[in-house]
C-alpha cells in the first residue's frame, strides 16, 4: 500500500461555515436546501452551521470545494476552506468544558 496515499499532509477535510438569512419562508427553504445539498455531497453536521467533509487528497477537496461553490446560496456568508488531516488532529473540541473527541473519518471506499 502506498503510504503517500495516507499521508497526514495529504488527506483533507473540507470546512464549509454559513451564516444564512431565516426570517422569511423562501429564506428558510434556501437554507435547508443549502444544507441537504452539504448532506447530499457527504458532509456531515460539526455545528448547526459547519459542516464538515473528509477528503482522500487535496485534488479531491478541490472537487467538492467546486460543487459547494455551485450551489451556494443568493443570500448570507459562506466560508469555505480546507485544512490537512494533520491540522484537524490538532483541534481541541470542547462540550461544556468537558473536552470531547473528534469526529472519525468515515471509511472511505476505493474502486480500482
């Protein structure tokens, strides 16, 4: 196996942060929306507004970075970013004072 392939420099995880408007109906749609299309790519819920998403590489945080950035929505702030896997081992994540542990990388599935 090769083992730049599992390299903590290497493998990603994607970080999308919103703050989206929710005073009106069609506001309220737009967001839920925006959040099924972040569940429908294989994000995963870190807070109400992160969302989270491993990656194999960085080419492959490029594509989903892409496909957020094609379905943002017409209203709020939205961040994207990424960051290694190295980096996401680093943060300290806390739950009323009680420090918690991170969240697994779900198994990825490799077609040859």
């Amino acid at each position: 196996m090769n083992q730049e392939r599992f390299n903590a420099y290497r493998v990603m995880w994607v970080l999308v942060l919103f703050d989206l408007p929710t005073e009106t109906k069609t506001e309220r749609k737009a967001a839920a929306r925006f959040r099924k299309k972040l569940l429908d790519d294989g994000f995963t819920m870190f807070q109400f507004s992160i969302y989270m998403r491993h990656c194999a590489s960085r080419e492959n945080a490029k594509v989903h970075i892409k496909r957020v950035k094609s379905f943002l929505p017409k209203w709020g702030k939205v961040c994207i970013f990424d960051i290694t896997d190295k980096q996401f081992g680093m943060m300290e994540i806390f739950h009323a004072r009680k420090e918690i542990e991170k969240p697994q990388p779900v198994q990825q599935l490799e077609l040859f």
